[in-house]
C-alpha cells in the first residue's frame, strides 16, 4: 500500500517538528497561566499575541504560514467565545463542538456505508472510491473509521463534563492529551491496521482493481 508509506513519512515529520508542538500547546497553556495570573481579559490577550507572533514569525523566516493563520483563526473564535459567555472555560467550547461533529460525521458515514477514512483517503490519494468501498476492502475502512469516531465523541463527552463542573485545568490537560498526541496514536494505528486488514480481507489492490474495472485515478466505481 504505497500511499500508509506517504502517510508514516508525513506522521514521523510531523511528530519531529517542534512548531507542531508550539502551535498545539502553546495557545491553551498561555490562556490558562494567564487566566490564573490576571483574568480573563489577559488571557485573551496573551492567547491571541501569541497567535499573533507565531503568523509573524513564520512570515520572518520565510516558512509556510498557512498552519499558523488557521490556528490564529481558532484561537481568535475560542477567546471570542470565552469572553461572549464570560467564563474560561467557553474557551475550549470549539473544540468540544467540532469534536462531536467529526465524530458523528464518521459515525453516520460508517453506518450509510461510505467510511469517513475510505473518503479521505479518496481525495487524499487518488484511490478509486469503488475500491475502497469494494466487499473485501471497505471492512478495513469501516473499522478505522469508528476508532476515529471513538475518539472524537470520546473526547468531546469527557470534555463536556469537565466543562459542566467548570474544571479549567483538568480541561486544558485533557485538550492536551487527547487532541495532537491522541490524534497521532490513531494515525499511527490506521497506518499499521489498514494494511494487515486488507491483507486479511484478500481483497484487490488499488492497480488490480484499476486494471479490471478500467477506473482512473480518482474514478468512481460503485461495488457496494
């Protein structure tokens, strides 16, 4: 499966690279120390100034910002949030949100029978969509797509509850835990299982199955 090498290559340099963990952990980890040291007011602040200097800083050196503007985009909408309800945590709001939409999207993708993974890697890959939801290859896809599902509604549901009891810093840890590194152990996981998984399935690969059915790159073939 020569696009899980792609994907392995693309996981290890992300795990190496220390902007990821600045752009990760930064933002929450400034909000809540100055939260604690001087309120809400300065924790926006600070939270949106570091946003500020990391688009900055990149532009500096000369390096890709896209990364950095769209996190300065969600840090900008979560401090907005937490100062519309008035409370720091409102903070982690977007996160809980678009955490129970991924999930729920993998979720119902699984159950109409087009896997969540099996779309991605559509458009990531160029695989034909026929392949990946072929008998033998979308039990593969399905499966890795409810792990995602887990872990997105997993996260959001222990989120919400933290939220409820107003439980800042258990909330800061656990967006921590469970968002990048999380995140990371899934993709590592979806690289390792897939693969074994269609080896077990014995389903066509990507070229037999262009081979037979004529598809191109991203053509659609519906096997379901």
């Amino acid at each position: 499966m020569p696009g899980f090498v792609g994907v392995r290559v693309r996981l290890g340099d992300l795990m190496a690279d220390r902007r990821v963990l600045v752009d990760t952990f930064g933002p929450p980890l400034v909000f809540v120390a100055a939260n604690g040291l001087g309120g809400l007011q300065v924790a926006a602040a600070a939270a949106i100034g570091l946003a500020v200097v990391r688009v900055l800083w990149r532009l500096l050196r000369r390096e890709r910002a896209a990364h950095a503007l769209a996190g300065m985009g969600g840090v900008t909408f979560s401090v907005g949030l937490a100062v519309l309800t008035g409370e720091a945590a409102g903070y982690f709001l977007p996160g809980i949100i678009s955490g129970f939409a991924s999930g729920t999207a993998a979720l119902v993708s699984v159950l109409v029978g087009r896997p969540l993974v099996a779309i991605v890697a559509w458009f990531a890959y160029g695989w034909p969509l026929g392949w990946s939801l072929h008998p033998r290859v979308r039990p593969a896809f399905r499966e890795v797509s409810l792990l995602w599902a887990a872990l997105y509604l997993g996260r959001s549901v222990v989120q919400t509850f933290l939220l409820l009891r107003g439980s800042l810093s258990a909330l800061v840890l656990t967006a921590l835990v469970l968002g990048w590194p999380a995140s990371a152990l899934a993709a590592v996981i979806t690289y390792r299982y897939v693969p074994w998984r269609l080896n077990e399935l014995a389903g066509p690969s990507v070229a037999e199955f262009r081979t037979r059915t004529g598809a191109g790159r991203t053509g659609r073939v519906d096997l379901a």
